[in-house]
C-alpha cells in the first residue's frame, strides 16, 4: 500500500470493506476511486480500482436480472441480520415500523405481508436490519420463509398480549425445531460466536398497551424466561422500543471495534462490527492483508488495565475497544 495516499481514501477504503450490500459496495468504490489523486505514480492503483467496479456493476447486474430470487433471500446489511417470526397479525410488521426506516403495510386482516422486507434499526453507532416475513403456519409462504430464517443471524419471536403469548411461543419454537433451526438457550451462551448456529433468540411480546396484556405476559415469563430473553413492547405506541433495540445488540453476539493510528485520535465515527470472541489478528484480516503479514502487536485502549496496553495478536477484543495496530 502506497504512502501518499489521501486520508479519505482509507475512509473510503473502510467504507467499502464493511459495505454489506451489492449497492453499498459499488457506491463505496465510486467514492474511492474518485478519493485516490490522479498522478502517475497511482496508474495502477486506478486501472485496479476501475476494474473491480466494472466486475462488481456485472455482478450486481446479473442479479437483478435473475429478479425471482430477491423473494426467497434477503441480503444482508449492517452488523446483524434479526428475522421477525410470528402468526398472522402478531404485530411483526408494526414492529418494524416503529423501529426502522421501513413503511410496510400493516392491517388487522391475516397474512397482509406477503414478501420479506427489511429495514434499518439504529443502535448508539452501528445499525441492525430486521427483516419482515408473512406469518408462520402460512403453507404457500413457509418454505422460503423457513429459508431466510435458516440464514438469519437471530431470530426475533413475536408473540401477541391480545392472546396466550405462552402457546404462541411454543407453537414457533416447535415449527422451529421441525425446521431443524438450532435456537441458542441462555444456559449456551457463554458470550463466545455462537452466532451461526444455534441462533440466538429474542421473545418481543407485542401489544402491552392492551388492558389484559400482563397477565398474559406473566404467564410468558412463568414459561420462557429462564431460557430465552424477553422483552415487553407495544409497537402501537413504541413502548419498549429503546430496549428492544438493545436486546437486540446484547443477544447478537456483536461487538464493536474501532481504530486507531499511530500519533492519531481514533476514528470514532466508523465502527467495525465483529462477532463476539474474535481476536485482534481477525480484525486485522478484515482490514488489510498486508496487515496480517506483518503484524508485530496491537495496542489497545478500552478493554485492558492501562490505556495504550500492548497485546498479542490472539488477544480476544472486546466492545468498545480501540486498537492501534503495529506493524513490520
Ligand atoms: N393494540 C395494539 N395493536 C397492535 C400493536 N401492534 C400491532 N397491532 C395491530 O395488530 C394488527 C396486525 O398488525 P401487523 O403489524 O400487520 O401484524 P403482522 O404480524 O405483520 O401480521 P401479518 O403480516 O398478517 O403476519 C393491526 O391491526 C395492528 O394495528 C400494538 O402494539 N398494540
Ligand atoms: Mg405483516
């Protein structure tokens, strides 16, 4: 990697290492071929950038063009992928209203989401995307429905307060099962990357404005909490919004990385996401290869007892964690 590149360039380096999407990753790329200065000793820099944009504009071409398949899968985006898994008229879809950017429809008539749709939810400084389904138990749907829960990272169970929430959840863990998904119970966890499989899995009781929600509630409680965490909401109103979303941070198994150059301030506004339990030389690999080479050590504020403390490249990072990277 050349010296006299500009600071945006690895800004714009960073941004498109971390783009999940295929629209993200071209825009990225746009911004940092346009970030590199046009002089000789770049020539190749440029012509290698400009390639991989034109074979990522084929390949993102060739997707649409195969259109059916945007049905059936949802890409991912931002640092975790939440499915909402629920009986018709639960509440998924208003929850993804009151917590994201989406606009899907909501209505009081069963199966009135009939496709996947996603959006954004914000936590602190990263984002989730929480994918919106049609009910479980619909036949004409379950299959690709199953599918996206299958590549999901978590799994959000939306159970309704206007009825026995307790059977509800039953009934979904039970479909679950049938499906083979894995579900990760509280006893499993033990904050390692058991993000794959089984998945984590988060109970959103929906409807707590309604007048005979708690007691259904505590009944939910009485059967579910000792194994899944679960959280009270009511989308109508956005009770309960704010911890959902951070029930949906502390069950992804995510942490957030930020770094460091030397004699710098820490680049504070672009987190790296990463699964919980991965080490200072895994985050190297995501950032450079040249990095993993000739990698010496880190140094790291946050997580250990001095700031600035020097650790090996197996050093487990934690969230929130700064990391200066030292190399050959
Ligand atoms: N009182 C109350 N009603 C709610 C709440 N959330 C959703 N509803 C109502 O419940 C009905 C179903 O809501 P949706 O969000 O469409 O439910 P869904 O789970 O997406 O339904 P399907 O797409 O058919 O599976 C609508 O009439 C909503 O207005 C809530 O927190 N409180
Ligand atoms: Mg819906």
């Amino acid at each position: 990697m050349p010296a006299n590149l500009p600071p945006e360039y690895y800004g714009a380096e960073k941004r498109f290492k971390q783009a999940a999407s295929m629209q993200e990753k071209v825009a990225a790329l746009e911004d940092l071929i346009s970030s590199v200065p046009k002089h000789k000793g770049t020539d190749k820099i440029r012509a290698d950038l400009r390639r991989r944009l034109s074979k990522l504009r084929e390949e993102s071409a060739k997707k649409k063009k195969s259109g059916r398949g945007d049905l059936y899968t949802v890409e991912k985006q931002g640092a975790s992928q939440v499915a909402l898994v629920g009986f018709a008229n639960s509440g998924k879809s208003s929850i993804l209203a009151a917590v994201t950017n989406a606009h899907p429809v909501i209505a009081d008539f069963p199966i009135s989401t009939v496709m996947p749709l996603s959006g954004m939810m914000p936590f602190e400084d990263i984002q989730f995307q929480l994918v919106d389904l049609p009910p479980i138990g619909n036949e004409s749907t379950d299959g690709w429905v199953s599918g996206i829960l299958r590549n999901a990272n978590v799994l959000m169970l939306v159970v309704d307060l206007s009825e026995d929430a307790d059977v509800q959840a039953e009934l979904l863990l039970d479909q679950l099962s049938e499906w083979k998904i894995r579900v990760a119970k509280e006893d499993d966890k033990d904050g390692q990357r058991e993000v794959v499989s089984p998945k984590p899995v988060i109970i959103a009781a929906n409807k707590y404005d309604l007048p005979a929600a708690e007691k259904k509630f505590n009944a939910l409680i009485q059967a579910y909490d000792a194994d899944y965490p679960i959280i009270s909401i009511s989308a109508k109103n956005k009770r309960g919004a704010d911890i959902l979303k951070k029930a949906v941070f502390l069950n992804s198994g995510t942490i957030r990385v930020y770094s460091k150059e030397r004699g710098k301030e820490p680049d504070l506004k672009t987190p790296f996401t990463l699964p919980a339990g991965s080490s200072v030389l895994e985050l190297a690999e995501i950032i450079h290869k040249d990095f993993v080479r000739n990698l010496r050590y880190a140094c790291i504020w946050g997580s250990v007892k001095f700031d600035g403390q020097r650790v090996q490249k197996d050093y487990i990072l934690r969230d929130k964690d700064i990391v200066e990277y030292h190399v050959k």
